[in-house]
C-alpha cells in the first residue's frame, strides 16, 4: 500500500482550519516538524502519529483506510476564512484544495481596497466577478472588470485586483496549482 502520509496530514490539518504552528502546539511538536512531515521529508514514529491523528479527530484505520473516496461535496462548515487587512475577506471553498491541483477561493474586497501584489509564479488563475467592480493588474497593463465578467492568465507576471467600485466586491478564484 502506497500512501501520501505528509499529503493527508495537510489535507486533514487544512480541513480543520489549523495553520502547522497550531497542529504543532496540539501535539507538542514544533511548526518545522509539521512542515517537513507535510512534505514528505520526515516520517513520525506511531506514537508522534498516533498524536497527530488524534489532535485531527481520525482514527489509524479511517486515515489508512484504503480505496475510500473522499466526497466531492464541501459544506460551509468545512469552509474557513481569513479576514485580511484591508478589511476585506478570503473564503477557502474547499478546505483540502493544497492536496489537490486547484484551489478556488472567495475574495471579498471592500471599495478602494486592493490584494497585494502577487509575484510571477507558475500557474494559472481564473476569476468571476460576482458583485461590484475590480481592476486587474496583470503586469503593466489593467483591465477595469463588473459583475458577470471573467479573466484567465498565467501567472507569469506581478498582479493583483483592485476594487475600484463604490461598494464591496466579491471575486469567484481559482488558482492551479494551489498558491493562495
């Protein structure tokens, strides 16, 4: 039996809402530890498993379980926030999307508000705007955006949306791979 022990720590702490420093101090591991574990660059003994998992709510027979399918159904419990300093919100539609190849967010801005400048990276990304209306900022050029409009890009260039309406503007994204 194959299994991703790192991938499904991630996507069960993820699931939870749980940063690696907060799984970490649930177990009394250290937030280095976590991160390596995830990354398949460090393997636990049972006991520091049997920790981890207990700390995540599972069982040793549900996480090895084999040929289970996850439900491809994500409630708005399972959903978790991160408010933003702008004032403005980011929603993680599926909490386990690190594990996967895409991750879609809700991007709530308020007006005048902006998200900060992501660097080039390789992925591409697809936003709809719901509500209100953005600019996008795709390297040196900008394209003013209202509700019912999209834009697909690579990532291959320094961007970012500003809110450039009068009242809050609610932003559909999605990013492949994973890099919110």
């Amino acid at each position: 039996m194959n299994i991703a022990v790192g991938e499904k720590i991630r996507a069960l702490r993820m699931l939870h809402g749980l940063t690696q420093k907060e799984l970490a101090d649930r177990c009394d591991l250290s937030k280095g530890f976590i991160s390596q574990l995830e990354s398949d660059q460090a393997a636990p003994s049972l006991e520091t498993l049997g920790d981890i998992l207990d700390a995540l709510g599972i069982s040793f027979s549900e996480f090895f379980a084999a040929g289970e399918e996850q439900s491809p159904v994500f409630k708005h419990d399972d959903m978790f926030d991160k408010k933003l300093q702008n004032g403005g919100s980011i929603t993680w539609l599926v909490a386990t999307a690190q594990a996967h190849d895409m991750e879609p967010i809700l991007l709530e801005l308020p007006a005048g508000a902006a998200t900060d400048c992501e660097q080039p990276h390789n992925a591409e990304e697809f936003g709809y705007v719901l509500s209100g209306s953005i600019s996008l900022h795709l390297g040196l050029r900008k394209w003013r955006m209202k509700k019912g409009d999209a834009f697909y890009f690579r990532a291959d260039k320094e961007h970012f949306i500003v809110n450039s309406g009068k009242s809050t503007a609610t932003v559909l994204w999605v990013s492949t791979p994973p890099s919110f």
